[in-house]
C-alpha cells in the first residue's frame, strides 16, 4: 500500500448538503472517492491510498488537473484506490464534485 497527500488552494466555496459525498466502489480496477468538509485555511486536501506503488508522477498529474478544474476550498478528498486507471479517477473526481454540487451523495 502507499498513501500519496496532497495540498492545493481553492477559490471556489462549495455547501455540503450532507457531511459527506461518497461516489464509486472500492473494486478491481475502480475506487471510492469521499469529499468532506473541513477546516483547512481555504484549501483543498487530497489523500490517495492506493494497492498500485510507484505511480506517484501519475498521481500527481490525475490530481493536479482535478485541482485546477476544481478549486474547492475547505474541502478534505479521500481517494482508495484498486488499480484504476487515470480516466477513471478523473471520471470518479468528477463524478464526485457533480454529486457535491448536486445536493447528492453519502
């Protein structure tokens, strides 16, 4: 296992409907991302805990691009991942902030 953190500022201030959004499915080849509110100074937090090691420059990129199409503030990512592949994280990230924005989720 390897856990990856991340750090970003956020512009952009979201309500939680809920305490938290929870989208995907812990699975081969899949994961589950959970978007939380909390109190971190105006930026955005993102843990990876993830099966597959050594693909932290891919981490870094998938992330890095979620961060800038959405600077959430205050907001803590959890990601588990079993092996998904970058278009599905991205999907899974987007999929997630949608839920948020939409009023859905855990």
């Amino acid at each position: 296992m390897e856990t990856l953190d991340y750090r970003f500022n956020g512009s952009t201030d979201v309500p939680f409907p809920r305490a938290a959004v929870l989208v995907g499915v812990l699975a081969s080849g899949n994961l589950e991302v959970l978007l939380e509110p909390a109190a971190l100074d105006g930026t955005m937090t993102v843990q990876v805990i993830t099966a597959a090691q050594g693909f932290g420059s891919i981490w870094q990129a998938v992330i890095g691009d979620f961060a800038r199409r959405h600077p959430l503030r205050d907001v803590r990512v959890s990601i588990n991942d079993a092996g998904a592949t970058p278009a599905v994280v991205s999907l899974r990230l987007d999929q997630a902030v949608q839920a948020l924005t939409a009023g859905g989720g855990a």
